[in-house]
C-alpha cells in the first residue's frame, strides 16, 4: 500500500500543479516581467504551457498507476529517472548559461532553481517507490 500510495500522492502533486499552471490569474501565477509567456507557478516555479502539460500527463498517469502495485513501480522506475534526468538537463544548461534565474529547456520548457528542486526530489521519491522491496514498504498476504 505504501507504494501505490506514494505514487498517488506523487500524482496528485503534479495533478494540482498543472491544473494551477493553467489559471491566468497574476495573484496565484505572475508573469515573468520580460513578455516571454513565462509564469512563476504559485510566485516560485517558471512555467509555460508545455510545462504544464507536462505536469498533467505526470499527474493523470501517477493516478492511474496507483491503481496496481505494479503498475505503481513501473511508474517510479520511469518517472523517477525521467525527472532526476530533467534535474541534471536543466542544471547543465543553466551552469553553461551562467546560471541565470530562468531559462528554457531545449527551448521548450521553462525552468528555474525551485523547479530543480521539484524535479529532484519528487524524482528522487518516484525512483525510490518504484525500487522499494516488498518486503520492506508492502504488507504480506496473510
């Protein structure tokens, strides 16, 4: 249960936030100040629409994953790499740009230091649910 638990919290998260990406709403979402179609979701993470979108795919197939234990782990073992791999992407880019506050991934998703940190710890967990013994995270069958 722990795992498919984790990953529907995971899921959740990233529901929630793609869901919010998408309010226009300056309050909840500023807009980057230099016209970029940039936003800081909830005032801390740069986002675009593709960033959103992104988040929603996480989100929708996090809940559907939680569904089965199995699916669950294939979940963490796919996503997790993924998002420790955005982290490292984002990092080598934004170290080779002179760390700037933002940036574009590929020039497609926008990314800054609070969605490094999203990235790599919500990937860190993913991976470690998706990796997690049985016996250690999982009741036995009685």
């Amino acid at each position: 249960m722990f795992v498919r638990y984790g990953v529907r919290l995971l899921g959740i998260t990233y529901l929630v936030l793609g869901m919010l990406g998408f309010l226009p709403f300056d309050r909840i979402n500023p807009i980057h100040h230099d016209g970029s179609g940039i936003r800081y979701l909830v005032n801390l993470v740069a986002i675009n629409a593709s960033h959103n979108v992104i988040h929603l795919a996480l989100g929708i197939t996090g809940i559907l994953a939680a569904r089965a234990l199995a699916w669950s782990r294939v979940w963490g073992k796919i996503c997790g790499p993924v998002l420790v791999v955005v982290f490292a992407a984002g990092m080598a880019q934004a170290i080779a740009a002179g760390l700037p506050p933002d940036q574009l991934l590929l020039g497609l998703v926008a990314l800054n230091s609070p969605g490094h940190v999203l990235h790599l710890v919500t990937g860190g967990i993913a991976l470690y649910l998706g990796l997690a013994r049985p016996g250690v995270t999982e009741p036995q069958a009685a």
